[in-house]
C-alpha cells in the first residue's frame, strides 16, 4: 500500500489535525514505515499457529482495590476550560456533508 497525499489529508482531517508541510513529509515517511512492517507481519506462516483468545490471562495477578480518591474540586483545579462540575473540551466530531 502507498501512502498517498491525499490519505494523509484524509486521516489529518479524521484526527483534527494540521501539518506544517515538513511535517508532512514526516507523517508520510513514518506511516510508509509502519505500513511496510504490517506488509512484512503479513508474510509470517501462521498456519500452524493457535490463535489467542483470551489475553487477560496475564492480568490475573491483583485484585482491584480503591485507594486515593481526590475531590471534584482538586479534580478540576488544574483544567484549563471547566464549569461547575466538568471538564470542557473542544468538540472533535464532525459531521462531514
């Protein structure tokens, strides 16, 4: 797969993001980097091979226990934009006509 410009806008647009255009020749060597290793992944013979089905077997040493807690007011002490009881942040879903 070729990383295109146009997909790059794309996934900048998706994320809400901008790139300066050094940056986005960055993006672009970076994403034809990762994609070339899912295309090497991708040559691996797995036929012989269990897929995993559960992978929270490896979490299973602790039980959840609550410790600290800290109040709504500490809790918003340091956001930027907040009201009386939530943090606010800008809205990053749009619809796309």
């Amino acid at each position: 797969m070729q990383v295109t410009n146009e997909l790059i806008e794309e996934l900048a647009g998706l994320s809400a993001l901008e790139f300066s255009p050094s940056e986005f020749e960055q993006i672009r060597n970076d994403l034809q980097k990762m994609i070339g290793f899912i295309e090497q992944l991708k040559e691996l013979d797995t036929d012989n091979i269990e897929p995993l089905e559960y992978m929270g077997a490896m979490n299973e040493g602790r039980e959840d226990t609550i410790k600290g807690m800290i109040t709504r007011e500490e809790g918003l002490s340091n956001a930027a934009h907040k009201n009386e009881k939530f943090i606010l942040v800008p809205k990053v879903i749009r619809k796309q006509p």
